[in-house]
C-alpha cells in the first residue's frame, strides 16, 4: 500500500489525534462555515474541501469508525516500514486490515458506499461512486450557525452505476447489493436503459450534521449485445438477405426481445433499408412499447455452387437495369 493512499482525517480538522468529541465537533463547524459551497459559489476547490472535511468528520466523530481507522493508521504505517512476507493476513484488535487493497477501499466499507457484495478485494463488483450534498442556498440545515432557510435538508445523495444485460433490463430484474455492512436489494423495473436513474431513498450518503442519509441513485448502462442497439426510444437491428430475396422479396424470420417474428420483404428492398415492426421494441416508460427498426443488408453469398454461378452468369448476360447509367451525366 503507498503511502499516499492513506489520508490524515485529523490533520484535514486540524485537530490532535487525542482531540476529545467536542473539539471535534468545534473544529468540523468552523471549516463547513468556511468551506461549504454556498459560501463559495462555483469554486471547485472548495467543493472538494468541504466534502473531505464532511468524510474526516463522520469518521472521527463516530467513536466505533474512530476505532477502526486509528488501527488502519497503525496497520498503514507498520506495513510502509515493511513487514514479512508484505504484511498478509496481519491482525490488529481483531481486523484484518490486510484484505483491503487501497485505504480507499477500507474507507469505503467503512462508510457503507455503495458496491457489489463479496469481499473488499477481487470479489467486489466495481461501481463509480460520487457524492453531492444536497444542501440548497442558505446553508440549508446548518440552522445553529445563523443562516436562513433552517428547514432544508442538508442530507448527501450517492450515485453509482448498475451495469445490467439487455434481458435483465426488458423484463426488470431485482438486484441485491452490498451498501458496508447493509444488504439490499433494489428493483430494476422494466424498460430500463443506459442513463436511466433510479432513486433508491435513504440509502445515500449519511450526513453527521442532521444524521440523516441521503438517497442512492443508481445509473444504468446497459451491456453490449450482440444484436440489438438504440436509436432514441427505438430499438434497432440489422438483418442480412440474398440478392435473390432483395429483388423478388421474401418471407423471413427475424428476432425481437420476446422471440422471431415473420416478416415480410417488399420486391426492390434496397440495402440500409429499415421495415419497421410497431408494438415490438423497448418497453417505454410511459407504458407500451417501442418500435422496432429492422435494417435490411443485401449480402451476397461468398462460395457459389457451380450451377448457381451459371444462373447468375446467365442472369447479368440478359439484366436490363443499370444502377449506375446516371452517372453518364455527372460533372463538375
């Protein structure tokens, strides 16, 4: 573990490591006035500042978390000094802290941030994570510091992205995941797509101020498929035909979500041509289904038979249209 991995939630406070709760407490207030983004409209930095001194004070003000993270420290520092065989499987007052790859991750369970279930190291299903604190002009919530609007929430929402396959997300799945020490699961409904947010209340971030949480939200992205993609609300395809199907039409089976569907081919279909099959798409969120679009590619076959190129020899030999006679009269 680098040394840069770990972060001083003391020295962020500007408190000593034996400070007591009040000091704690005292000095937490001094720099969310200082800090918060109502104070500074716009400034990056300060955001930033105030969501670390947010992180550093639910830590160390909650004495079990304290616990806890002055052993990560010890355990941290000890293995920088190096320990045998890299320090795996080192115990401190019952934690092992040797299973966490990063002092991110140990923060992270620490704190019941949203991730998959398993352990904190190769069995954790990785999700992007980030935080915003919710709180509307005028310190909303910070009411025993003297600014107005006492009655707002100042509660941290949580956003994390839920990869899902393209069948789970047609016919709404329900997942269960791992948030610290809380499982739960969550219903995907159906129709779901990739930008698609679900709000999960309560279980966002806990905010030391209020001592409420605020609400997860989870982000959708859809897997690849091998098949099928979005155009908008419409659900698209492509579908490979003969040159013979193409000119004389034809009858042929294509896939939808629920299943192959008959579909019918007009003579003269051209290649890039989409049919479009109405009632068959993406379940839509305002109920119903989309469309859809079946993008026709007039393939022709690689291997012929030799009776099959003699037909098609004989076929170019009388073949009347030319595609390209207008290209005769083109000029600059």
């Amino acid at each position: 573990m680098a040394a840069t991995d770990f972060k001083d939630y003391y020295a962020i406070l500007g408190v000593s490591k034996t400070a007591t709760q009040e000091e704690i407490k005292q000095a937490f207030r001094k720099l969310a006035r200082k800090y918060h983004p109502d104070v500074n409209p716009g400034n990056k930095q300060a955001e930033a500042r105030f969501k670390e001194i947010n992180e550093a004070y639910e830590v160390v003000s909650d004495p079990d978390k304290r616990k806890k993270y002055d052993q990560f420290g010890q355990y941290w520092k000890q293995a920088g000094q190096g320990f045998p065989s890299g320090g795996a499987g080192v115990d401190m007052g019952g934690f092992d802290f040797s299973q966490y790859g990063n002092f991110d991750e140990f923060i992270n369970e620490l704190l019941g941030r949203f991730g998959g279930g398993g352990s904190p190291r190769g069995g954790r299903q990785s999700y992007s994570y980030r935080t915003s604190t919710g709180a509307p002009s005028g310190f909303g919530g910070f009411n025993d510091f003297g600014f107005q609007d006492p009655g707002a929430s100042t509660a941290q929402d949580s956003e994390a992205a839920i990869a899902l396959t393209f069948g789970e997300a047609f016919g709404g799945v329900q997942k269960r995941f791992s948030l610290g020490n809380e499982t739960i699961d969550v219903r995907i409904p159906a129709g779901a797509k990739t930008g698609t947010r679900l709000r999960v209340r309560g279980k966002g971030q806990f905010n030391p101020m209020t001592q409420q949480r605020g609400d997860l939200y989870l982000k959708v992205e859809l897997q690849p498929h091998s098949f099928f993609q979005f155009e908008g609300d419409n659900l698209v395809c492509e579908v490979a035909i003969t040159p013979d199907e193409a000119t004389l039409g034809a009858s042929i089976d294509v896939p939808t979500p629920e299943g192959m569907v008959n579909v019918k081919l007009p003579a003269g279909v051209r290649s890039g041509q989409s049919l479009r099959l109405r009632g068959k798409g993406w379940p839509l969120a305002k109920g119903g289904r989309g469309d859809q679009l079946v993008k026709v590619a007039i393939v022709p076959p690689k291997d012929l038979s030799q009776q099959e190129r003699e037909y098609y020899e004989k076929i170019r030999t009388i073949r009347t249209y030319n595609p390209r006679s207008h290209l005769s009269q083109v000029k600059l």
